[in-house]
C-alpha cells in the first residue's frame, strides 16, 4: 500500500504551505490571540503528519495490523483539530472550536491504539 505513505507526506506539504500562509499572510491580519490559535494548529498538524509517515512505515511493514486504524483517526484527528482551528482563526466563528475537542480525540486515540498495537 503507498497511499498512506503519500497521504502523509500530502499532509507534511499542506503543513508547510499552512504555516508559511500564516507567517507571511496573516500576520498583520489577526489578533495575537487568533494568531497563536492558528500556530497551534500549525504544530499539530506537523506533528502529526510525522505521526502519519511514521505509522504509514509500520503499516508497510505490518499490514493487518491496527496500525491502518491508528492511521485513520490520525488522519482524521488532524482534519478535525488543525483543520477547526484554522477555521476558528480566520473566521473568528467560536462555534468552531467545539469541533476541536473531537480532534483532539482522536489523535489520543490513534496514539493509544498504535501503542496498544506495538505491544502486541
């Protein structure tokens, strides 16, 4: 399977394109509040993209294995968390955040359920 792999590193390049828009774009344009909102979404999202190349590896190596599911909710864990408070940032739309808190979810998750299956 290469989609993991690729999706992965789609995800780092979105990262960086992100995270440059906001140093150079929206610098002047949000409150430092709202700025420091989105840079968390930034190094979230980065993070977890590593997260993402590293369980794709593992998911190369140990195909049937919860692995693919720790992938998936980290995938959709970045989606939610970064995604909502990039959102909530540039819209100022509060309601935004409630999403955020089932992001976080699930990158707890995905976190448990690679660790969970490492072990065994």
């Amino acid at each position: 399977m290469r989609w993991p792999l690729a999706l992965a590193f789609t995800v780092l390049m979105i990262g960086v394109v992100l995270g440059a828009f906001g140093a150079h774009g929206l610098k002047n344009r949000l409150t430092v509040d709202m700025m420091a909102v989105y840079q968390t979404a930034v190094q979230y999202h980065f993070w977890h993209g590593l997260g993402l190349v590293a369980l794709a590896i593992l998911l190369a190596l140990q195909p049937a294995s919860g692995f693919l599911w720790a992938y998936l909710l980290m995938a959709v864990g970045v989606l939610l968390f970064s995604g909502s408070l990039y959102a909530l940032s540039i819209t100022g739309i509060k309601i935004l955040g409630a999403i955020t808190p089932i992001g976080g979810l699930l990158l707890i998750m995905a976190w448990l359920t690679a660790a969970i299956t490492a072990w065994r």
